[in-house]
C-alpha cells in the first residue's frame, strides 16, 4: 500500500549485497537509456573503478533507485577542482517514477556526500541538452549551469554543479 507522502521515507545508502537482487530487477524504461547507466552495469563499472561509490534509494527498505558518487580524479572530466565529486548514473526505477523519489533524494545529496566525502566542496553532474525534466529538477534541487558543455556520447551534455 502506498504511503500519502512516500518521499518523506526516502534514505540514502551506500550499495550492499543484500539489494542485489533488487538491483537485478530494477526496471528502467528504454527511452531513458541515453541519458543513464543501468544501475546493475553501473554496479560492475563501480567495482573496476577506485573512488566510485554506489548509493541505492530506498523508501522503507525498498530499492527505489540508484546512482554512484565518483570522486576518482581520472573521471573528473568537466573542472580543474580536486575536491569536486562526479554525481552518476542517477535513476529511478520505472516503478517507483513519478512519486518525488528523485527530488527528495537529491535533496539529502549533500549532506551524504559531506558524511561520506568531508573533503569534497562541490557535486558535479553532466544531463543530455534535450533531457529537460532532468535540467529542472536539478536547477530546483539547487544545481547551477555555468555554461559549461562537454561533448557527450550521444550529443552535447550540460555541466551542473552544487556547493557542498
């Protein structure tokens, strides 16, 4: 049964095998496939790659959604800022879309990347140019453009960034 305000339950967690079925299962509509990674393909780049870190959503225990904090120097592509951590492969499963799973959690990105990475001092993160539901979700979750582009592989994409 579905709570009045399910995204007053959201938590964010760093990824553990106990979801990984869950993450087996997730579901994500095709035509969002240009602008993300299947979290379970992001999970297997995430265990190649030192500083990237997998976070799960969860609503109740329940997975909801993914994305992975990168804070690897090599995948900062977009600023000169070593502290700068790369926000990715962010989704919701299709069956939990629509629900403000992705804006509550993007509201606790900062202060799980302060307790996680008490270094780093900004979040970037790259969204397709025609993805436009994404660039104002990010600008209302207090992402900036500074009108940084960088040349994606499926067209141009715009470099957001935060304060943390």
């Amino acid at each position: 049964m579905q709570q009045l305000n399910p995204s007053s339950s959201i938590k964010l967690r760093v990824f553990d095998n106990s979801y990984l079925t869950a993450l087996e299962q997730y579901v994500l509509p095709i035509e969002q496939a240009i602008y993300t990674t299947l979290p379970i393909n992001a999970m297997k780049q995430c265990e190649l790659v030192k500083g990237a870190i997998p976070i799960i959503i969860v609503n109740e225990d329940e997975l909801v959604g993914f994305f992975v904090l990168d804070h690897n120097q090599s995948a900062n592509l977009y600023t000169n800022n070593k502290d700068a951590v790369i926000f990715k492969s962010f989704s919701i499963d299709q069956r939990h879309q629509r629900l403000k799973y992705a804006k509550s959690s993007l509201r606790l990105l900062t202060s799980l990347t302060k307790k996680l990475l008490p270094t780093k001092n900004e979040i970037l993160l790259t969204v397709h140019h025609t993805n436009i539901p994404a660039i104002s979700l990010y600008k209302k979750c207090g992402f900036v453009d500074k009108e940084i582009r960088y040349a994606g592989e499926y067209g141009e994409e715009l470099v957001l960034h935060k304060e943390v």
